[in-house]
C-alpha cells in the first residue's frame, strides 16, 4: 500500500506541503540541536561545550557534529520537503524558480522556528544554560580574535557559497549524484566548518546564527552580518548555478540566452519550436530527463524533493524510484 509520498497529488497536495514544512522544522531543530552540543575546541568561536581529559581536551569537533548530522538529516528529510534546512538554501532556490516565493518563505519561517526550539532543547537539557544568558550562550556565533567585519562577511559568504554550490551540484544540477547527494552536502559543510571555525565559528546557514541569537540574546551586534552574509553567498551560487543548470521558471529564461524564445517542451518531453509547430526534435536522453526535472507546472506548484530519483530511473540513481505524481522537480 503506497505512503502519503507516492499519492497523487491532486488530492493530498496540502497534506504534503503540511508535511513538508513540518519536515523543515524538525529537520533543522535537531540539526541546531546535534551542532551546538557537539564538543568545539579552543579553535572554534562558536560557544559551546569541551571535553575536559585527556587528548580530546584541545579536540575541536565541531566539524564532525555539524557535517554528520546535516548529511542524516538531509537523508530524513530530503524526500519530503527536499532537505533544504538552509534559509540560504531555499533563498538561492527561490531566486532559480525551484520553488514558488510563497513556499519559499514558508519553509525559511520553519527553518528559523526549528532553530529557535533546537536552542530551546538544549537550555532545557544541558546544565548550566538557560533561556536569556546572553553572550555565553551554548552555540552563540562570534567572531575570533581580530576578525574585522568585513572578514566575517567574506569568510560567511565563500563558505555558505560552496555549501549552496554543492547542493546545486549534488542534486539539482543534472546529471544529479543520487543517493551521495545528502552525503555530499554534509561533507562540505564539515570541510568549510574545519576551515572557518577559528574565525567565524562558521555559522553558514541563517537559522543557526539567529537560533541561539534568539533565545539566548547573544551577540546581536554581529549577528544581522551574519545573516546577511549568508543569504548573499547562497544567492550568489544560485545565480552562478542557474545558467549551468537550469532555471524553474519561465521568466527566467533570461539566464540560458541559448536556448531560443520559440523553443518549448511539450508534455511528451519533446523540444517544440513554437515558430513551426509540425518540427518536433527528439531530445536526447539527458535533455529529456532535464526536462522533466525542470518542469515547475505539475500539481504540487513547485514543492518537489532535492535528491529525487529520475522519473524512469527505478530508484537506480536516487533516494526514491516511486512515483510521486509531480514530485520529479528538485525543490
């Protein structure tokens, strides 16, 4: 008996949405949660708990934590709500048309919300921290020691782009690399926190810095920059992604100044010229699975997983082979 994944959309398409943003929620509660207590050693900027013996008393890691636990949850969640758990991720997304603005800012709300009681669950469960503590706070974002601010918004923009970059590499760019994608996505979260933490504390997603600003009422002198940082960098790689790539929305053919104004793609997946409807060109299979991939009109208007498996690939190169009746979009 198929699951709430694999019904038409038709009739369950507001259920999915609801899902999908509960998905956002959670994903990013317990990633905020998994991050900031994991153990950061005296390289990192970010606040937090150390280990106290031993060899692991000069251990930072925070890189481990961080890329561990974004790739797992990008797992859970990548089939239900496409695993953005980045408002960076989803902004960038929003500017390629991978995703409708409303439901873009929908998911960014969750994120944030997520974020908010991810800190919350670790002021109730670690001792000593506590709602309002201010600067000291478990997983407050600082800067390090003569970092300027304008340091601080480089290192937040070049690292949130090559998070942002890999996830358009990964799985929404084509071909897309299936079922590593979440794995890949970790993996340079834990290379940009082992190269920032002693500077920025590398935040690189815009829920994690306001979490903890949030509910601990740290730092805000820093964090809007932050913020912003991120949310430039993210935009950045979705710009520079987007003529390599593809776009998801019509108007935004103004970045693939190749393809022709005439030229549509037909239900079928075949190339039209518009100019001389009786001449069909027959796709390769790369353009046809694109295509497909691409096409932001089916019933869910736009809400469709990263990391999705191709319409015809079985499950062969993708978390899902089932079909999801207008789930084969990326975001």
């Amino acid at each position: 008996m198929p699951g709430l994944l694999q019904a038409p959309d038709s009739k369950f398409g507001s259920v999915k949405f609801v899902y999908a943003l509960a998905a956002e929620f959670l994903g990013v509660m317990l990633f905020t949660f998994a991050g900031t207590t994991t153990p950061v050693g005296p390289t990192s900027t970010q606040t937090g708990t150390t280990t106290t013996s031993g060899n692991n008393a000069t251990a930072n890691w925070a890189p481990w934590g961080n890329g561990m636990s974004l790739a797992v949850l990008v797992y859970i969640t990548a089939n239900i709500s496409g695993g953005h758990l980045n408002p960076a991720v989803t902004l960038a997304t929003i500017f390629t048309g991978h995703i409708s603005i409303v439901k873009g800012i929908a998911y960014i709300f969750m994120q944030i919300t997520g974020a908010c009681f991810g800190v919350l669950m670790v002021a109730g469960l670690v001792p000593g921290t506590y709602i309002g503590m201010g600067n000291k706070g478990t997983g407050c974002f600082n800067t390090g020691t003569d970092i300027t601010l304008g340091m601080l918004f480089g290192w937040e923009t070049v690292m949130t782009f090559v998070l942002v970059s890999t996830v358009y590499a990964v799985a929404i760019g084509e071909p897309s690399f299936g079922v590593v994608g979440p794995f890949a996505v970790g993996l340079s979260l834990f290379a940009m926190v082992f190269a920032g933490s002693q500077f920025t504390g590398t935040a690189i997603n815009p829920a994690r810095a306001l979490g903890p600003a949030i509910v601990f009422h740290c730092h805000w002198n820093v964090i809007w920059l932050y913020v912003i940082a991120e949310c430039v960098g993210g935009v950045i790689a979705g710009i520079l992604a987007g003529p390599l790539y593809g776009v998801g929305s019509p108007w935004l053919k103004i970045m693939l100044p190749w393809i022709k104004e005439t030229e549509v793609v037909d239900a079928s997946g075949k190339v039209v010229d518009k100019s001389n409807p009786s001449k069909k060109e027959n796709p390769s299979k790369k353009e046809s699975e694109q295509s497909e991939i691409y096409d932001t009109t089916g019933t869910d208007g736009g809400l469709s997983p990263l990391y999705a498996g191709k319409p015809d690939s079985g499950g062969a190169n993708g978390l899902s082979g089932n079909n999801h009746e207008g789930l084969t979009t990326l975001v």
